[in-house]
C-alpha cells in the first residue's frame, strides 16, 4: 500500500497525539506499578517495570495511530473505490 503525501501528513499528527499519550500511559503505569508492588511489601523490579511500561507505550501510539490514522485513510480509499454511497 503506498500512500500519497496527503496520507503521509494525515498519519503525522496522530503519531504526534500518540507518542504524547503513550509517554504518559507509560509514566503512569511505571508509577502504579512500583507503588503497588512497595505497599504489597515487594521489591521493585525495573526491569520489569519499565517492559511494562513500554509495552503500554507502543499500545498507546498503535492504538491511536490506527484509529485516528489508519482508519480514516481506509475508509477514505474505500469510498473512492466506490465502497458505499453514504
């Protein structure tokens, strides 16, 4: 699938949105989950913590890149194809 580069710019900004919403996703999960595992008496594995973390991340910016970017695009090549008359 190549895009042109109107699709490229439409694809810019909810990469943007995304990777500010990702980062902080991440901070907030990094923060909740070493202060649960500190009132269950655990130890703070960072590690594990910040893999959490930044698997909350990438989940953020897919998320939010394909529905606020990929979608519209579909839908948008869908309809040129003469997909629906809505």
């Amino acid at each position: 699938m190549k895009l042109s580069p109107s699709e490229k710019q439409t694809l810019i900004g909810p990469l943007v949105i995304g990777g500010l919403l990702g980062a902080f996703v991440a901070y907030a999960v990094f923060a909740f989950a070493s202060e649960y595992r500190l009132q269950n008496g655990d130890s703070i594995d960072t590690w594990q913590t910040a893999t959490e973390a930044g698997f909350a991340f990438l989940v953020a910016v897919v998320l939010t890149v394909g529905l606020l970017g990929v979608l519209p695009i579909a839908v948008q090549r869908w309809r040129a194809k003469g997909g629906s008359n809505v």
